[in-house]
C-alpha cells in the first residue's frame, strides 16, 4: 500500500523537492512588518503627494468647475419663467 504525501506529514508548501535551488525562509515571528512605516513610510508618502500633485489637481480643479457651472445652468433652465403665467388666473 502507497502512502500519500499528506500521510506522510508534508505541508502545502513542500509536497515537491526541487535540486539546485536553494531557498531561504524566514520565520513569521521574526519578521517586523512594520519596520520603519513611521520613520521611513510617512515622509515617502508627503515626499510622493508633492511631486504628483501638480499633476493631478489641476483636471480634478477644471472638473469640478466644469460641474458647478453646468448645475447652475441647468438650475436656472429649470426654473419657470414668471413672466408666462402672468396672465392666468
């Protein structure tokens, strides 16, 4: 009788055996996944927004005004001329 590799107490990740290369493997607890997010992360993240910022906020600006400025028209064609009904009773 065969006895699979699952019997055979091998996990997802070693059920192959591959020769000549060589893998190195880092415990989960020894790893910091945080390491310098604070230090290191957050200046990146101003450093990034200033150089795209010229960039993007200039169509989001043009956009946006765009948008305003058809909602009034649009308000203002939507509105009733009193000047029509000024005759009915």
């Amino acid at each position: 009788m065969r006895q699979t590799l699952t019997l055979l107490g091998k996990h997802f990740g070693e059920l192959a055996t591959v020769r000549g290369i060589i893998t190195y493997k880092l415990s989960p607890f020894e790893q910091r996944a945080f390491a310098g997010a604070i230090s290191q992360g957050l200046p990146n993240i101003f450093r990034r927004i200033r150089a795209k910022l010229f960039i993007v906020a200039p169509p989001f600006m043009l956009g946006y005004l765009v948008y305003t400025e058809n909602e009034k028209i649009h308000k203002k064609l939507m509105r009733k001329n009193p000047d029509d009904f000024k005759d009915d009773k």
